[in-house]
C-alpha cells in the first residue's frame, strides 16, 4: 500500500472533510513521527505497535562486485515491534 492509497481509503471514510484536508492531516501525522524518531523517541501506537531506532555499530564491509574492503559507518535504524492485536489479526484464518 502506497501514501496514495492510504490518501484515497482516507478520503472515501471522510467523505464529509475536504481532500486537501485529508492530505495535509495526513502530512502532519507522518511529519510528527518523522520528527519524533529522529530525535531518537520512541512511538508506541495501542494495539498496532512500537517504533523505535536502533544503532547499527560502525563496521568493516566488502564491495561484492570488486571485493574491495570498506569501512561502512554508524547508521540509525528504524525499528518496529507489532502489537499484539496487530499479530492476531494477521494469524486469523
């Protein structure tokens, strides 16, 4: 599923908002969370999960094509946990 996607499933339920309404609310939620976990915050959203960042440590890596030895530096990662609600609804038959 594509923001468009997410855009027009949100626009059919609000039928009553205005569409540019829709978008910039929408904007505003992925902007919040954007912000929050690069600030290194944690977001626990009820019964869907946890996102959080992770370090992954400086390490030494290869170049597959040339096999060529390269440092690779610290990056942050985004971590998700699902909630238990969002793993039973997934497992139902």
């Amino acid at each position: 599923m594509k923001k468009s996607d997410i855009l027009l499933a949100l626009e059919k339920k609000f039928d009553y908002l205005p569409k540019r309404e829709v978008e910039r609310t929408l904007e505003k939620i992925l902007h919040n969370l954007v912000s929050n976990l690069s600030q290194g915050n944690r977001i626990e959203i009820r019964d869907f999960g946890t996102f959080s960042t992770r370090l992954r440590k400086a390490r030494t890596g290869r170049n597959p094509s040339t096999g060529e030895t390269i440092e690779i530096n610290d990056k942050h990662l985004v971590h998700f946990i699902p909630g238990k609600k969002l793993k039973k609804l997934i497992n139902e038959e």
